[in-house]
C-alpha cells in the first residue's frame, strides 16, 4: 500500500508539472500570437503608408510625362521660340524617389527596383537628346529633337503608370480607373506613342 500511495503521488505531481508546463507553453504561444500579429498589422500599414507616398508622386510624375509628350515646341500651333524657332515649353519632371521618407525594404525588389531605377532612365534619356540637339539641330522645328523627347517621356509615362497599378495591388491600395466616357491620361499616353511610331514610319517610308 505504502509503494502504491508513493506511485500515485508521483504520477499526481508528473501531472501537475505537466499541466504547469502546458501552461506556461500555451501562455507563451498566446504571447508570440499576440505580438506577431501587432507586427503583421504594422507591417501592413508601414506597407500602405509607403504606398500612398509612392503613388502620389509617381501620379505626379505621369501627370508630367504626358505634357512633354504632348510638347511639339509649339503654342497654339505657333512656334514657341524666338526667331520663329520650336522651343520646349513644358519643362522636364523630377523625381528624387531615394528622398523620400520610407522604408524601401518592404517593397518587392522588381517593384523597388522599377522605381528608383526612373531618374537614371530619365538621365540616359536626356544625354541623347542633348547629343541630338548638338548634332541634329535641324532648325526651326528639330523634328528628331521633338521626336525622341516627347517619344520617351509618353514611353516613361506609360512604365510609370503600370508601376502605379502593381503597387497600388501590392499594398492593397484601390487604384483609381476613370470611367468608359472620362478622359484618362494613360489612354492619351497610348496614343501619344501610336501617333508617334505612325509619324516616324512614315517619314521612314515605312
């Protein structure tokens, strides 16, 4: 009897550390629960705050592209420019994306990359054309000049305005459509570069 009593004993503590342990396990995994989820609605929101700082400057930055790619150095169908001569009027965007106050991190690299990557694609953009404007001055009205400006910019505006789509559905962001009647700038976009690849087939004899 004695032996038995000592056994149940055991067994009664075995159990009671048990239930302690499973306590203190069960309470830890509520805590980790608890604080992975705070971080994961952190994170979401860090994500949409980033978000909505992007695409307010990259709508910006679309916005601009499509005025220099309506840009024919012309104003009401007069020549800007003295002389007589074409000259630009609408004035080139800028676009600091490394100045701006979020973190970078929680983007997807394609979407990261994409996006810093613009002002390098602005500035490989502008070193030709200054080298078409040295070289090809072709006065009064530089049609290479005029091409290839208006050209990259509606090229560019297009890019950034699919760049626009994925991260406003990357961050769970609504993006805004207009409706079937409305004007949209990125439609005017398509058909600044249909217009313009229609013009330099031609010219080619295309």
């Amino acid at each position: 009897m004695g032996e038995l009593s000592v056994d149940s004993g055991n067994v009664s503590a075995i159990i009671g550390a048990g239930a302690g342990i499973a306590g203190v396990l069960l309470g830890n995994f509520f805590i980790l629960t608890k604080e992975w989820w705070a971080q994961r609605q952190n994170r979401k929101r860090d994500i949409s705050y980033a978000g909505i700082i992007l695409i307010s400057h990259l709508d910006r930055l679309a916005t601009e592209c499509l005025e220099v790619a309506c840009d024919d150095g012309t104003i009401h169908g007069q020549p800007s420019g003295e002389n007589g001569q074409w000259d630009t009027v609408k004035p080139l965007p800028t676009f600091n994306p490394l100045g701006m106050d979020i973190d970078w991190r929680l983007l997807p690299k394609n979407l990261m990359y994409a996006i810093i990557r613009i002002p390098d694609q602005q500035d490989k953009l502008h070193g030709k054309l200054s080298a078409i404007y040295e070289y090809d001055y072709s006065p009064p009205d530089h049609p290479e000049f005029f091409w290839h400006r208006q050209h990259g910019y509606a090229k560019l505006g297009l890019q950034v305005a699919d760049i626009i789509k994925k991260l406003a559905s990357f961050a769970g962001l609504p993006h805004e459509q207009p409706a079937p009647d409305e004007w949209s700038r990125d439609e005017e976009l398509k058909r600044v570069v249909v217009r313009l690849d229609e013009l330099e087939r031609k010219a080619r004899g295309y």
